[in-house]
C-alpha cells in the first residue's frame, strides 16, 4: 500500500489514477500518524515552496515525514515534492524538510528563446543506475513543469540530468529517499513505468 501525502498539492488525483492504472494499492491521508506508518509514501506535488511548507507545518506532516524517512520507509519526491526535501528553497525564501542537504534554485537563463516555467516534455539522461529508474532507455521523456530545480549539496546523489539552457538535476536520492523533478503521472509509458519501479523498490 502506498500512501499519498494530502497537503494540498493539486495532483493527488492524477497521481492516484496513475497507480490505479498499475493496479498499485493507494490511499490519501493528511494524518500525520497515518503518514509515519505507512508501507510506502509519494510525496507529490504542484505550486508553491513556501506555501507547501506551511501546509506541511501546519499538519504536523513536517515532522511525520521526518520520522517515516528516519526508519527507512521508501519515499517517492514529485517535482515540489522533490524540491522541499531538501534544506532551503529560493521560492519564498523557505527552508524545507533537510531530509538531504541542498537547495532548491530558480533558473537563470541566457537565452532568450528559453522560457520560466520550463514546460513540456524533456530527455532525461540517467547518470548513475538505481532501481527506480531500470527499464528507463536513453531518450525516453518525461514532462516537466517548473521554475526551480534540485541542487545536492553533495553531486553524487544526482540520478539523472536533463537541459533548460544548461544540464540541471533531474532526479535525486539516497538511502530510501528517491525523488523526481518531472511529473511521472503526466508521463505516459514511461512515467507509470517508474511508479511500478518505485513500488517495487526494497532500499
């Protein structure tokens, strides 16, 4: 069973009907209890830093999130939900959870013809192997919607990069932390391919 963390993301939806599709056992919950319990947790996610944060302190699901981490329950970051995992965010000037040491920083771009957000579909090159992204071949895309982006204090926690005027992390782990900027539930093939993986996944 995989449990949803309900912080007023937007896309719990889409990311239900995504596991449903794999037929994978799901559930929403906004209990911080349920939260530390659980078999398996999606952190997902669309919108803002700083008012995600707040929704998270304010359910007491900071610290539930904290604790599930601390006793290696496997965790899957979705785009804001793999931007707030780490220390600080430029958006809002927030901390986040410090689940892994880094900071989430916005695009600064020098080309003209390249646009804030980034959006749409984008090769993904996977830089070093990890069960959650096997059966992934080179070329496969995957969608994007996004301003800022992971950055790993320490660079060998980067999965796999993708390019927006400039390589950028693209999907960042450690331990029983895994944790993607593009949305898998908008992905297609592919995407529900890594929630099977995640799923799957014994850290």
């Amino acid at each position: 069973m995989i449990t949803l963390v309900d912080y007023k993301a937007g896309n719990l939806t889409s990311v239900r009907r995504a596991l449903d599709n794999q037929g994978i056992k799901n559930q929403v919950s906004a209990d911080p209890e349920v939260v530390r319990r659980a078999e398996r947790l999606i952190f997902p996610g669309v919108g803002h830093a700083g008012a995600a944060m707040k929704v998270l302190m304010d359910r007491g699901l900071d610290s539930a999130l904290r604790d599930a981490f601390k006793k290696g329950t496997p965790i899957l970051g979705i785009c804001i939900g793999c931007q707030i995992i780490l220390t600080h965010s430029e958006e809002g000037d927030t901390n986040g959870l410090d689940l892994m040491h880094g900071r989430c920083v916005r695009f600064r771009l020098d080309d003209p013809g390249l646009k804030i957000p980034h959006m749409g579909w984008n090769t993904v090159k996977i830089t070093r192997t990890h069960p959650v992204l096997s059966h992934l071949l080179p070329g496969d895309e995957f969608y994007f919607v996004h301003s800022y982006y992971p950055l790993p204090e320490d660079p060998t926690k980067i999965y796999a990069n993708s390019d927006h005027g400039g390589s950028f992390p693209a999907a960042i782990g450690m331990d029983n932390l895994f944790a993607v900027q593009f949305h898998t539930e908008k992905s297609g093939p592919v995407g529900l391919r890594l929630l099977h993986n995640f799923a799957n996944w014994k850290p």
